[in-house]
C-alpha cells in the first residue's frame, strides 16, 4: 500500500527556513537541498517504516527518517504519513508535553 504523504505547516515552514539560510550561500545548494529533502519524504510512501523511532518519544508510529544533518520527523496514521518538523539533528530537541 502506498501511504499519503501530508505536510504540515510547521514541516513547510522548517523546511522553507532551512533552504532560505543555504541560500545565503547558493542559491543552487538550497534548490539541491529542497529536491533531496523531498525525496527523502517520498520515500516513505511506499516504505513508511523505513524511518527509525523517534528516541524521544518512543512511540511506535512517531518517526524520523535522517537527511544530511536534519531530521524528518513524521507520524503513521492508517494510510498517511504526516510530515511533522524538519530540526536540525545538533538541536536540543523535546517533544510537546
């Protein structure tokens, strides 16, 4: 089954802010980055356990699949894979409580 791929506004925005601060520096690598990101992404619609545990959370649905030095977080729900945060893999990151 290939599961539906669903961003989230914040996903959006994650990723939006991290192809803007490349693109201080080229233009070109942040447009590399954005494909390859997605990429990354679209993988999981036919492979949407591919990705490892979220060791913060340690729920069997929430996610991360790793691209460069980020990481793609996401959650299964049935036959959709929702896209939740793209954080920077050295950020101190928490989940909400």
């Amino acid at each position: 089954k290939v599961a539906q791929i669903i961003w989230s506004a914040r996903a959006l925005e994650d990723a939006e802010l991290i192809a803007e601060y490349i693109a201080r520096d080229s233009s070109e690598q942040a447009a590399l980055f954005v494909s390859r990101l997605i990429e990354a992404v679209d993988y999981l619609k036919d492979f949407p356990n591919s990705g490892r545990i979220i060791p913060e959370i340690s729920h069997p649905s929430c996610r991360e699949v790793l691209y460069k030095s980020f990481r793609i977080m996401y959650f299964l729900k049935e036959n959709e894979t929702w896209i939740t945060q793209v954080v920077h893999g050295a950020r101190n990151w928490k989940p909400w409580p």
